[in-house]
C-alpha cells in the first residue's frame, strides 16, 4: 500500500473513534488482547446497545512477495526476481459489542499494508 494511502487509513481510523468517542488502545505482543479490552467491552454491555467498543492497534509482521525487475537485454522480454520478505504492518482491531446476541463479536482487523521493514 502506498505511503498516501496508509496515512488516508490512519487518518480515517483516527477520525472514526474521535466523532464516536471511540478509544484507540495500542496493544503489545505480550498483551492477552481480551484482557486489555475487557474494561470497554463491559461499559459496551452495560449502555446497553450495539457499538464499536474500541480499536486496538498493533505492529505485526507479514510475509509478503516482492517483485523485482531484472537487468536482462533491452530486445529481451523483462524478467522478474521473486522473494519473500518480512514487512510491519499496523493492523486496526476494532472490537464490536453486539446488545442482540449479548456477545462481543469477533474482532475485525485491517491491516495498512508497507509499514516498516524488519530486516
């Protein structure tokens, strides 16, 4: 994902939680993540009402495949290198309660993809 587009994600996520008073909650991989949302997630149950209770946000790795060009004659057909790669992405986990079901939905995570480079 291009730079411009993460930034669009980060600054729509940003702007979704502050117009609904939404708390953004930075998790870390040592974190049991229920635990760390459990406090929202009971304020959800207790108002009563379907919302989005949280979004949590996490660096984790990815594989991904990357494509290179190679130097290859002008009059040939352009041949391509392929590698594996480890690249940090943030990934949104917004945490849903639903009042119906009386249950938290599973989290949905969205990744903005091309985040940092782990080498």
């Amino acid at each position: 994902m291009p730079a411009a587009d993460r930034e669009r994600v980060r600054r729509r996520v940003a702007s979704f939680a502050e117009a609904n008073n939404i708390p953004v909650v930075p998790l870390k991989a040592a974190d049991r993540n229920i635990e760390v949302m459990r406090p929202y997630l009971e304020r959800a149950a207790a108002s009563g009402r379907s919302q989005v209770t949280a979004i949590g946000v996490a660096p984790e790795p990815q594989r991904v495949f990357i494509a290179r060009p190679r130097d290859t004659d002008p009059s040939r057909p352009p041949q391509f290198s392929f590698d594996k790669k480890d690249r940090w992405v943030m990934v949104y986990y917004f945490y849903l309660w639903d009042a119906g079901l009386r249950a938290i939905c599973r989290p949905a995570g969205y990744a903005a993809r091309g985040g940092r480079e782990r080498r």
